[in-house]
C-alpha cells in the first residue's frame, strides 16, 4: 500500500512534470512555425504571450478555489482541461486559433502550481526534500520538452506533439480521478502556526517582488533559448550534417531543441542541490546565494557564442532552477497553512503572470537590436533581485527562517 505522502509525491510530480512541459513545446515550435504560418520569429513568439500571462494570472483563483475545495479534484480538472486544449492546438490552421489553444492550456496550467505546492507544504513533514523532488520532475519536464518535441516535430510535424501528449493526459485524468488522497495537514509545528505567520505577511509581500524579479527573468530568458541556440550554437548540428543516415532538413531545430533539453537536464542537479540545503540552511542565504552565482554566467551569456555559450547556459539553469525549492519553502515559512494554496497561488501570479511580460519585452528587444540584449535586460533585472533580497534579510535580521 502506498503511503499518503508518497501518493502525494507521484502525483505532484507527474502533474509538474507536464506542467513545464507544455510550457517548453511552444518555445521549441517557434521556427517551424516561422515556416508554417509564414510569420517572422517575433510575431510567432507573440502567439504564446496570453498563454505564459493566464499561466500565472490564473494561480490565485485557482490557489483560492483549491483552498475552498480540493486539491485532487483541482488537479484532476488540471488534466483534463490541458488534455483537450493540447488536442485543439494540434489541430490549429491558423495562427488565431493556436493562440486561443494555447491560451486555454495557459488558464489549465495554471491550476498545478497553487494546488500541488498546497498538497505538498501541507502533506509531507519533509517539506524542503519533497518540494526539491518535486523541482527536478519539473525540470524534467523542462528538459524533456525540446528535445522530444524536436524528435517528433523532424519524424512528423509540429502538429503531433500536441495530440498525441493530449491524448495520454486525458487518460491519466481519469486514473487521478480515482485515487484517494488525504489532505489533512500532516502536522503543525510552533513555527507553522496561524498567530505567528501574520506577523510576516509584510515579509511576505516583499519576497512577492523578489519572485516577481526571479520569473521575469527566467521566462524571458527560457523563451528565447531554443531559437537562439539554432542561430548561435552551431556545433551539434555541424556533426548531424555529417551523418549520412540523417535526412538534411529540419536538423538545426533537431540539434537546438536537443542541446536546449540538454541544458535543462543539468539544472535538474540544481533542484536536488537546492532541495537539500533547504532543509539545511537558512533559506534567505541560500535563496540570495543562488541567485548571486548565477548573475555572471547571465552576463557571459552575453558574450560568447557556440560551445562557451552552451556551457554558460547550463551554469546559469542550475542555479536559477536550484532556488526553486528554497524559494517554495520560504513562501510556506511566510503564510498560514489554511492560505497554503492561495498563498503559492500569490507567488505564482507573479512569478508566471507578470513573468510572462518578458515574453513581449524579448519580442522588442529581439525585433529592434538582437537576442543578446534580452540577456542584458535579464542580467540587471537580477542585480535588482539580488537588492530586494538583501532588503527582506535586512528586515528579517532578528528572525531564523528554516524548514
């Protein structure tokens, strides 16, 4: 029999999983889609712009809602709703209508991240552990995106990944539909209680701009990379050209997308990392310190191209992706257990709803001067962040914040 907190895991997990997923197949479509509905690259990345915009928009109703009813049903409503609109994307002719698909994947993702960061902060007593496994299912998905979605857009088009991936999670909702899950809190220790979480709700509005910094950046940076990786990094699709049983076109995407999966496959060892000082250390150290070492590797990005660029991209992902678990338990040592959903359901609006600007603002950027100055703007927006959380330490001197 599987215990509740491990059911818990599997769920939140796969549900994460599939939750980045989907935001990283657009990203990967963007030049086949260049070539489809003939349009220049930034008017295509603009069809995904409501979609990152209701993806965090959408998370403090849905965080309220899943406080007022359930998480498990909230999730299963998850899969269903991304599993339709995944099969009306895959059937899109016109640009118009993938914009709405992709916008109604947008408002059904949305629901993951308040519900499922709820289900964990309140159902696992290891909580920096769970939330550190729960990050590398996400960045699993993160990384697995591209590059299957490179495989199968080479062998079949663009359209297939949306409806076979459609098809598979309308049936695991049914599965979810099913199982029963436990969501009374597993404990509450002195330092979860109500009376004294009000008390740092100040606090808690001040690490709402520093996560607001953080999306902003990650989201404008995550956008661009497969399609900058197929004009800047050249030295995987140089070695595919060489071999004789590859067919010759559609192998720059082919190679961008598997690099850029690549790439995210190595922040997965940020997670675990993060994961594990989180419930080790305190977690605004931790959190200032990731975001301190990934500020150069933003600013070499800048600088080089082909394999150095690559290897500065992974440097920078694993410490952007390795705060994620600190940053999710310092919302949970902030806000009262009974808001847990709402709570996560605030950050996420933020981190993914005013994020999902940086979509538009790389678009202009991209447009007028090129992709390197969506790396300037993203290094100085985490100078920025880096202020903001040095002002919550300051604030929060005479306070230990642990898991």
């Amino acid at each position: 029999m599987i215990s509740n907190e491990k059911k818990i895991i599997i769920v939140t997990s796969y549900c994460h999983f599939l939750s980045h997923f989907y935001m990283l197949i657009f990203p990967s479509l963007v030049i086949p889609l260049t070539r489809y509905f003939e349009m220049p690259i930034p008017e295509v990345l603009s069809l995904g712009f409501l979609m990152y915009l209701l993806f965090g928009l959408g998370a403090l109703p849905m965080g309220i809602v899943t406080d007022l009813w359930n998480g498990r049903r909230m999730l299963t409503l998850y899969l269903v709703g991304l599993g339709a609109f995944s099969l009306l994307a895959g059937a899109a002719r016109q640009p118009t209508f993938l914009m709405m698909s992709l916008t109604f994947i947008g408002v059904f993702a949305s629901i993951y991240h308040p519900a499922g960061m709820g289900l964990i902060s309140k159902g696992c007593k290891r909580r920096g552990y769970a939330l550190g496994i729960n990050g590398v299912f996400g960045n699993l998905g993160l990384g697995l995106a591209p590059i299957v979605t490179g495989i199968i857009t080479y062998w079949f088009g663009w359209r297939t990944i949306y409806l076979v991936l459609g098809v598979f999670v309308l049936l695991s909702s049914i599965i979810l539909f099913v199982v029963p899950i436990d969501e009374t809190p597993v404990q509450i220790v002195a330092s979860d209680t109500e009376g004294d979480k009000k008390q740092y709700l100040p606090y808690f509005a001040l690490l709402c701009v520093c996560m607001m910094l953080a999306g902003f950046c990650f989201r404008g940076t995550s956008v661009v990379i497969p399609a900058y990786f197929e004009q800047a990094v050249p030295f995987l699709n140089n070695i595919l050209d060489n071999l004789s049983f590859i067919k010759p076109s559609g192998t720059k995407t082919l190679a961008a997308t598997a690099l850029t999966s690549f790439v995210y496959f190595f922040g997965m060892l940020g997670q675990m990392t993060g994961g594990r000082l989180a419930d080790k250390v305190d977690l605004r150290l931790g959190y200032f310190s990731f975001h301190l070492i990934a500020l150069p590797f933003m600013v070499l990005m800048t600088q080089f191209t082909n394999i150095p660029l690559f290897i500065f991209t992974m440097g920078y992902l694993f410490f952007a992706l390795g705060m994620q678990p600190i940053e999710n338990s310092l919302v949970a040592r902030l806000t009262p257990e009974r808001l847990r959903s709402t709570s996560y359901g605030f950050k996420f609006i933020f981190t993914f709803g005013v994020g999902s600007l940086s979509v538009f603002t790389a678009k202009q950027l991209i447009e007028h001067y090129g992709f390197v100055y969506v790396f300037w703007l993203q290094a100085g927006v985490i100078v920025l962040l880096l202020l903001t959380i040095a002002l919550l330490i300051f604030l929060t001197r005479n306070d230990t914040f642990r898991n």
